[in-house]
C-alpha cells in the first residue's frame, strides 16, 4: 500500500504516520523509485498505535509494548491510574480501557478499529480533543517557495562574500566577470555554504535567510546539531536538493524537492531533525525584500569602492603609477609585452613563453610629469606618426588611466563618486577629435590633428588608399589648476 492508502485507513496525517516509522514502530519497504510500500502488519500497527495514543498511553510505552518488555494491561492499568486524575472525558477513556482489559487481548492481537469506532463517535458527540494524537510529529516546514527563497539570499550573501574576498585582495572587476566565471563563482559560493552553514546552525540554529522567515532548525529536545551533523545536512541539500547546482539536473532535483515539500513529505536531509516556523506574518516577506536590497547595497559599494585607488592626495610618480597600474589590472587593460615601471617609463616584460601579435599601429605613448615639491601635479604624452600605413587605434585607454590614477586621488573622488563615468563618458565621445574639460580641480585637454586618414566612426582611423603621405598629432595633458 501507498502513503495515500494508509492515509486514508488510518485517517492519520502523513506526518504523524512518518513519526512513527522513525520511531522504528513500523518498517515499510522501499521500492526501486525510492517509496515506501506498507504492508497489511503496517496497517494494523498503525491502528493499535492510533488507539493507544487516543488514549493517552506514550510513545516509549508502545515501543515497550512491541518490543515485548511490557504488557498491555499492565500499561492499561497504569493508564487507568492517570485517566482518572484527567478532568475531561476521564470517564469514557476508562470505560474504554476496561473494555479492551476485559477481552483479554495484548498488542497483537489488539482490533483497534472496534474501539476507535466508538472514540470517534465520541469525539463527533462532545466535539472532545481529549482522544486527539496531535504532537506525535517532528515538526517539519512544508513551505516549499519560504525555504527556497530563504536559501537563495543565503546563497547570494555567500556569493557577496566571495566577490568581496575578489575585489579587495585580488583587484578583479566583479561587474566584468564571464558568464563561464560567474558560473564558477556560484560553486565557490555553495562551497562556503558548505563551510559556513553548519557553523551558523550550530551557533544559532538558523541563517539569515532563514532567520527572515523565522525558520529554525534543531533537534526535538532543543538542543544544537553539532557542526558535523550540520554538515551532514547541508551536503544534503546541495547534493539531493540542487543537484550540485549541474544544470537542468538541478532544476530536475530542485523541482522533486518542491513536489516532496508541497505533499508533506520531509525533506530526505531533515529526517533526524525539527524544523520548525515561528509564525507566518506577511511582514517577513517586506522584511525579506528590504534585507535583498541591503545585499544589493553592499554589492554595489564593493564595486564602487573599487574605484577608488591605493593612494590618494598628493602623490609621487611611484605612486601615480601605482594607481595607473591598478586601474589597467582592473579594467583588464594590457599593454602586451610592455608595463610601465615604478620611474612612469614603459618597460619590457621577463619574457614567460607568452607571444604578443601587434596588429595596426599602437605604441605605448611616453608619459611626461610635472613634479612640485616631490609631487605630481600634471601628466602629459605626445604622439606624432607620420606616413603609417596600418590603422591607428584610438588613445583613449591611456587618456583614461591617466585621468583616473590623477582624478581617483583627489578628496572629490568619494565612494560613490560618479567621477570616472564623466570622466569616460568626455573622452570616447570625442574619439579623435580635441576637447577641454575640468573635473575635481583638474582639467583635461587633448589636440588632434591628422590628414590623410578616413574616420569611419569605428574606433579607428584607416589610411586613405593610393596616399603615400599621411600624419597624425595627438597631444594630451591632465593638469591640476588649484
């Protein structure tokens, strides 16, 4: 027989039938596709059990009761005993009691459904709770979309962490990841779930996102599962439940999860444990939505505060390169096999069997630097190219880094300053053309000037074909004015 079977039998809820199979009151077979089938023994188990515990006799009294160690009507007399200091419906449970001594039955062959007939007509007469079984349970949450929701901002607070641990020890541009590094990231983040979660149930019995739903989960006799047993658990959950985050397998696990929650079925990982729900206010889902917008708040000044740079007001060359080079690890920016060294010349890399293809014309311009008492107060390049005949690429990459490495260490560049958006937005809409603009006390100028060549408006200027004489100038400077 089928859970919905035995249900229907025994008029028991899901729950209270799982009770007692851990108990270890009933053993039902497992099938092949992993449910459970319930014998005729099972029924009858169920029956007895039911009628017993109407009739207020504990659960270790029938687990003695089965395993032999007691006898019915020693328990029954003991039962007696205690119905009679009961208040309410102490008179019929003792009639009943009585009844079940005087046909001289023990557990097995108890036909509890004879009596049961008569509680029940009892209970539809008074309206009685008295023969109620309630409690026989491990409390489980059956709310499929609270849990999910709940672990998916504890996922995202792990995924925070990691992008923070990125951002500020390694300088990697969070906002720039790939989709295949995104998809790493998220492993990295269920691997400190991995860590993290056992430690934080067996400290507070619950997560953040859990704690927002005021979800809890422990033993039934309230004490903390320990970090192993919290462990155990949550490999659970990533194994069984999200399916190792493996695409379409872990929709195919997290859909079978929903299923078992939405019919009242524990969880396979909650087996051993309560979990349980402090109330179902719709408070907590404002509550939730207020603390996803925190996450999102704290993501976004991560990666603001990457735009902030090592050193900050007056600085030395050593340290204007110190910013330039953060600023080209940050946005990806390579120069090939050059680097621009601690004195702002460019260098030549230790050759590491890395091959470099140049294709156009682009050399790394020269920086040229004003310096008043030790500091820097102007950076400038000039580049002058005459009859090329490859493609020019546009400079707008070092006018950039130079901008930021000046502009990143002054007082105005705080952190959530939309300085660097203006200030890139000013240079590649002028791709190839002069313009003059001031930002934080700082101004900005560039002079081009070429012929010979076609601006397509592709980022690119191309030598005009049957032209053996061409030129390009371009000279740009960052100076502070104050």
């Amino acid at each position: 027989m089928k859970i919905k079977e035995i249900e229907s039998l025994t008029k028991m809820e899901r729950s209270n039938i799982r009770f007692y199979e851990r108990k270890g009151l009933i053993s039902p077979k497992r099938l092949a596709n992993g449910y459970r089938d319930y014998s005729e023994n099972d029924l009858q188990i169920l029956l007895r059990i039911k009628l017993l515990r109407s009739l207020h006799i504990s659960i270790d009294e029938i687990i003695a009761l089965k395993g032999g160690s007691k006898s019915l009507s020693d328990i029954l007399d003991n039962q007696i005993e205690k119905l009679e200091r009961e208040e309410q419906d102490v008179s019929y449970a003792k009639d009943l009691c009585r009844a079940i001594q005087r046909d001289r039955v023990d557990f097995a062959d108890l036909d509890a459904k004879k009596y049961l007939d008569g509680i029940n007509k009892s209970i539809e007469e008074t309206a009685s709770t008295y023969f109620s079984i309630e409690g026989d349970e491990i409390p489980q949450v059956f709310h499929p979309w609270r849990r999910f929701m709940a672990r998916a901002f504890d996922i995202f607070m792990y995924d925070i962490i990691w992008s923070a641990f990125l951002a500020f020890a390694f300088n990697i541009n969070i906002m720039a990841r790939s989709n295949w590094e995104a998809l790493l990231d998220t492993y990295i983040a269920i691997a400190i779930m991995l860590v993290l979660e056992p430690l934080l149930i067996k400290l507070f019995g619950t997560t953040p996102g859990k704690a927002i739903f005021g979800l809890r989960i422990e033993f039934c006799d309230g004490s903390p599962l320990s970090y192993k047993e919290g462990l155990k658990r949550t490999w659970g959950v990533i194994s069984i439940g999200m399916g190792y985050y493996i695409p379409i397998y872990s929709l195919i696990r997290l859909w079978k999860s929903y299923k078992l929650c939405s019919e009242n079925e524990t969880q396979p990982w909650d087996e051993t444990i309560c979990y349980t729900i402090k109330d179902k206010k719709q408070s907590r889902g404002l509550l939730y939505i207020a603390a996803y917008l925190v996450l999102f708040a704290i993501l976004f000044t991560i990666t603001y505060a990457q735009l902030l740079p090592p050193n900050r007001g007056n600085i030395t060359v050593a340290e204007f390169v110190e910013n330039h080079n953060y600023y080209a690890n940050h946005f990806g920016v390579g120069f090939g096999d050059k680097y621009l060294d601690e004195s702002g010349k460019w260098a030549e890399k230790e050759f590491d069997n890395s091959i470099y293809i140049e294709i156009g014309y682009d050399e790394e311009p020269e920086y040229h630097f004003i310096i008043e008492n030790g500091y820097v107060t102007g950076v400038s390049f000039e580049v002058e190219i005459e009859n090329n005949e490859y493609w020019i690429s546009p400079y707008n990459t070092y006018m950039y880094l130079i901008s930021l490495a000046i502009t990143g260490a002054q007082d105005q560049m705080h952190l959530y300053s939309k300085l660097p958006n203006r200030i890139l937005k000013n240079i590649d809409n002028n791709t190839f053309k002069n313009f003059h603009f001031e930002e934080a006390g700082i101004t900005f100028n560039c002079d081009i000037s070429y012929w010979g060549y076609i601006n397509t408006q592709s980022d690119y200027l191309w030598p005009e074909e049957n032209i053996d004489e061409n030129y390009f100038s371009l000279n740009f400077s960052v100076n502070k004015y104050n």
